[in-house]
C-alpha cells in the first residue's frame, strides 16, 4: 500500500514535473469538433480574450481564420495586444485547422496547377461548398454555444483560402460581416472566382459589409487577377460593401500575411471607439 | 489509508484536469532567475524554436526584448512565422519581464514627464546602468548556458526601452549585433540619450552593428527629437554601423510596434539566405 502511495506521488509529480510553466495570458485552446456534414473530426485552436470582472460578459465579435495552423498565432498576437491598447475590441480568434486544404478551400474541382500543368495533388478540390455549410451550420452554433458572441463575425483566408473568402461573400455575402482575402489564388480553375464575381457582383444582397483584399510580389498574371478583381469591385459602386485594396511589393506571397492581416484589422476597426458597443 | 489513496487520484486528476490543451508548437516558457547584480528575482518568457532533426543541433541567434509583458507574444508569433517560411533564420527570443520599468529602462534619474511636470513615478528612474550589467553578466550567460547560442545577438525596445538600446548602443556598442529602437522617448531628462549620441557617436568602436529606428504620430517634440537623432546618425556616416530609419505616420505610440518591429526584423535579415550559416 505504501508502495501505491508513493507511485501515486510519483505520477502526481511527473505530472506537474511534465507542464512548464507557459507564458499564455490568453486561453488558446485547442478543440475537436465532429462535423456531420464533412463526417470527420475538425481541430479548431480557440483563443478567449482574459476580459476584466467589468467586462466580463461583454459579447465578443468573432474571427473565422481559415489555415489556421499557419496563421492563428499571427492572428492571435494582433488581436490580443490590439484589443489590448483598445485599437479594436476584444475579440474570439478561432482558427480552423486544415485536413485536406486543397479540397476545403477550393470552389470548384480543378487539376491544373498555376502553371496550367495537370498536379495530382488538386484531385480532391472543390470542396467550398460542404466546407462552407459545415462553417455555417456546425462551427458557427458550436462557438456561438460555448462562448458569449456577439452579432459580427469576420471570415480571413490567404490564398486558397482567399478565393474561399471571396467565394463565400458572393455566395453567402450575409454570413460574416467582413471579409479578408489575402493573395486570393483567382487563376485557380480558369480564374473561376473572377468570373463568378463578375456574374454575381451587380446582384449581391449586402448590409455593409467590409472587404479586404490585397496582392504580393507573386508574378505578373497571379498579380493581373487580383487588379482585375479590384476593378469589378470599383466598377461595380457599391454602396452597402465598403472595400480596400492594398499592393504589397517587398512581400512574398508567404511574408505578405504579416503586414497584410494587419492592415486588414486596423481597416475594419478603423472607425470603432473603445466605447463602442461592438 | 483508501481515503488517502483517493484523495492522491483526485489531486492527480486535477492536476491533469486543470491543463487544458493548449496551441502551443513552440516553446515559449516563464522562467524566474535571480539576479545579484540587480538583488531581485528577475522572470523571462523563452520561446525556443522546435527544429527538424536534422537542424536540432544549430546555434541559434537570441533577440533580447525589454518590456517582454507587452511585446514578447508578438515577436514571438513574428519569428516563428518568419523563420518557418525562410525569410529569417530561426532563433531564440528572451522576453525580460518588467519589475520597475522607470527604474530599469532610463539611463539616468529624472523625475520630469514629458510635459515637464514633475512626476512621483519617476523617482526610481536612472537604472540603466546596473540593468545592462545584469544582462551583459547574468541573462546572457543564463540563456547561453542552457541553449546551444550562436554569436548573434539582438536588443529590441519601445519607448523607455527604446532609449535604453540606444543607451546601449552608446556605452556598450559590441555588446549586441544588431539594436532596434522603436519611438525612443528621447525627451527624457533634457534629452540625455540624444545629448550622449552627439558626445560619443564620433568615437564609436563598432564592428558591422545593425541599427533600426523609428517614430508614429506622437506629437511633435518627441517626433523632431527622434529627427534630431536621425540627423545625428547620418551626419555621423559611419562605416560599421548599418541604419534604417523609418516614420509611421498612420500609428499611435502604442500600435507602432506592430509594423515597426516587423520592419525591423525584416531590415536585419535583409541578406540573409536559407542557407547562410547564421
């Protein structure tokens, strides 16, 4: 018995012993949540602003970030010290991790890689759709239930996961209240997301969205899509979208989410008040 | 005896229990060490990055960053970003946790603010000097010992600690490689710093040292001193001594350090390549 008791301490020890003490003064969880619609399990990393007892059941907005394993912890620096010098609100970061990118974060099914050549890795594309209800229907709720949210939500991707971001504003324009793309891959499947802009642009059903969007240094034709783009969008004078384009030429399209998250934040807060309501 | 045994599962469990799953793929860790230098027990946030294999056995450059309560989550995020695609070289950072910011990060006492008024939080200002020591006789060989360091060393500050690199850069030019001041409060105590720049600039033993400063939209006196010290550094045109001096008109005195220290960083590892040794 006492050999029990001292394996017990032992094990409690090894236990302790096991967790250093982490610098995280914000809860970043990590989630798993069960999709039906997609019929597989989805990591989420989750992280919740330490709010003061006053504020503590203030409703947070919430930020949808896809590729989240990339770039929630860029996400999660800015909004936290953001938030924390009251440049924007406290806010709800949830990252959703990828399990096959290229199915989830595509429009349509597409083989042909940037360079027109056949990629075998593109066979799953195309999953927009199932990916986008399992956001609408299953994530939303899931988040919505576990954390005091409130109204507005903002949907972020770079890349794939920009032309998800524009794809979801022509197809679900309501769905988030603002929208980042970064470097949104518009040659994707014969530039469909620049075709369906151009198709569904005039008809949008909007409430004063905001949208950002932006380019690197990728080369010339990745870039011409994006300026094509920024022209409908002009062109287009929409009163209930209001939108920003900046170019970013000393940046990769890898180093360009660092300046261009950023600057995506500060452009959708750029009117709020600490003393807003949201 | 059970009740005991019961009682050991339950602290087991809780321990166990209370650590929820965090994101965290690096390392970023609280450590305490005691300074003699400074008499007081001194914390550290570490954010060690996780290399291949095959990279395990690489000496890393450290970034020292004062005010690590306020900056180290975002240097943090930048680095593991930065590094993970290549456009920086993985490395270390040490986040120094403030006790007595006025103390520690002014180079001499002064108990005038910057409207001139005299202010009780000031009283302990002028620590400089003994802080430095610590970092240069303790921190150092603390973080050297327990990581595999290269050469290569970094000192970021903001504000006070920004005038504290400066003052570094000043009295101990080859104690780092490269320093970064972002709105280096240079009015303090009738312009101590910029009066030393003008003193000792000239005579400065510097081995290829990399400077970056900068200023947002703070008002005016402290922006033209920050001018007066750029006007200093290229009338100064010294050989070993690289600078990059950048103005963010858009951003406060607090939101600066966002774009700056990213600036900065991307300034530094300008040259740098994947498959530079350093």
């Amino acid at each position: 018995m006492r050999y029990l008791i001292v394996f017990l301490l032992f094990i409690s020890s090894q236990v302790t012993a096991q967790v250093p003490a982490l610098y995280n003064h914000v809860s970043n969880e990590v989630h798993l949540l069960h999709s039906k619609v997609l019929q597989q399990d989805r990591q989420l990393y989750i992280q919740v602003p330490h709010l003061d007892s006053a504020a503590a059941n203030t409703a947070l907005p919430v930020l949808y970030l896809l590729d989240g394993e990339n770039h929630f912890h860029l996400l999660a620096a800015y909004i936290e010290y953001l938030s924390h010098w009251q440049v924007i609100p406290p806010m709800i970061v949830v990252g959703i991790i990828s399990v096959d990118r290229v199915k989830d974060l595509t429009p349509t099914n597409s083989v042909l890689n940037f360079s027109g050549k056949v990629d075998s890795s593109y066979k799953t594309s195309g999953g927009n759709e199932p990916f986008l209800t399992f956001v609408q229907q299953e994530l939303m709720p899931y988040v919505e239930a576990k954390y005091k949210t409130s109204a507005v939500k903002i949907l972020a991707g770079h890349s794939f996961g920009g032309i998800t971001t524009l794809n979801c504003l022509l197809t679900r324009p309501s769905l988030f209240d603002a929208y980042i793309a970064i470097s949104p891959s518009l040659w994707f499947a014969n530039k469909f997301v620049l075709h369906l802009t151009e198709k569904r642009l005039p008809q949008l059903a909007l409430a004063n969205q905001k949208l950002f969007y932006s380019v690197g240094n990728e080369d010339g034709s990745f870039r011409q899509d994006v300026v094509r783009f920024d022209r409908l969008i002009k062109k287009g004078r929409l009163k209930n979208l209001e939108h920003r384009y900046k170019e970013y030429p000393a940046e990769s399209h890898m180093s360009e989410p660092i300046p261009a998250y950023y600057d995506a934040l500060r452009f959708i807060y750029k009117d709020w008040k600490p003393d807003s309501v949201k």
